[in-house]
C-alpha cells in the first residue's frame, strides 16, 4: 500500500480537539493498513517524529426498517497518533 492511501482524513471533534493539546492527532485509516504503515505515512507526510499509534475499528451504523435491520455506514479505520514531545502539526490543523 502506498503511503498516500493509507491516510484518508482527520477527524476534527470537540475530543479530538482536547487531545491535541496533548500531542494526539486522529485520523481516519485504511482497514488494511498496519500500525507500522500508519507511523511511517504520519512521518513522512508531516516530517514529525511518532511515539505511538493506537487504532481501533468502528462499528458500522445500521438503522431499522420495520423487521429489517440495514447497514448504512460500513465500518472505517480510526488511529490515535502521539507524536514526541515538542513535536506539532500546525499547517495541516490550523485553518480547520
């Protein structure tokens, strides 16, 4: 997988806003890709040094029609990166 694709966009919320004061950043994934390819692509698109990624899978959203229940949303890739101390992203966050 190239490292292009393997970041797809940030999450900007109210918690992801909290955690970036500390030194957090989170972004949505390609299900395919590993924690190591998540460290390298963040690295190598922000040149920032990386501590640690954690990554989780969400649950797709489904809704019910009657008796049938309905997948609307398919499940995504969510990662959490903690970059190093005095590390920032500051052009990719700051106009959003």
């Amino acid at each position: 997988m190239h490292i292009y694709q393997v970041l797809k966009r940030p999450i900007l919320t109210e918690k992801t806003d909290l955690q970036r004061d500390d030194n957090q950043y989170v972004f949505e994934v390609d299900r395919r890709a590993n924690k190591l390819q998540i460290k390298e692509a963040v690295e190598t698109v922000f040149d920032v040094e990386v501590m640690a990624v954690n990554t989780m899978i969400m649950k797709p959203r489904r809704r019910q029609l009657g008796r049938k229940t309905i997948q609307t949303r398919p499940a995504w890739k969510r990662a959490v990166v903690t970059l190093a101390p005095g590390e920032r992203i500051q052009d990719f966050f700051e106009g959003v």
